[in-house]
C-alpha cells in the first residue's frame, strides 16, 4: 500500500506540475496540443491506479475471483496495450 500511494503521490505531482506549466502557455493552440497529450497519458495512468487500488485495499469478498479476472485484465492487459497508441499519438509517422 504504501509502494502503491507513494508513486500516486509523486504521480499526482508531477501531473499538477505539469498542468500548471501548460496553463502559463500563452496560445489556446499549445495548451490544447498540449493537454491533448497529456490527457491520453492520464487516462492510462488513472486505469492503472484505479485496478491497483481497488484490488488491493477492497475486503476480501466471497466470490470474488470473478472480480480479480477482469482487474487483473485491465492492469496487466490494457494498459500495457494502451502504452503504445498513447506514446505514438504525436507520432507523424503514425498519422
């Protein structure tokens, strides 16, 4: 748990650093591009914080395995699927 909230921490951090620095560019255009991307990193990080923190703070329930099938999915399957669409989203060869 503390693994898990210690780089959430340091994560949201550096987000807030990061959404502060685009708020001070002075065109509409850049601060656009500019949360375009961060918003699809985001998104992947949020899936994957969301999985971890419900599978290992949750109770343990009865019945449960069907739960821990799709989470595991989502943390172990896609978000490593999604890493590579989100870092190639600015990619003009890919476009």
């Amino acid at each position: 748990i503390i693994i898990i909230f210690g780089t959430l921490i340091v994560t949201a951090v550096s987000y807030s650093c990061i959404i502060v620095t685009v708020l001070h560019i002075p065109s509409s255009t850049g601060r656009r591009k500019a949360f375009s991307t961060c918003s699809a990193h985001l998104i992947v990080v949020m899936i994957f914080y969301s999985t971890c923190i419900y599978r290992y703070i949750r109770r343990a329930q009865r019945g449960g395995q069907d739960s821990d099938k799709v989470l595991s999915f989502f943390f172990s399957v896609v978000t490593q699927t999604l890493n590579p669409y989100v870092y190639s989203l600015r990619n003009n060869g890919v476009k």
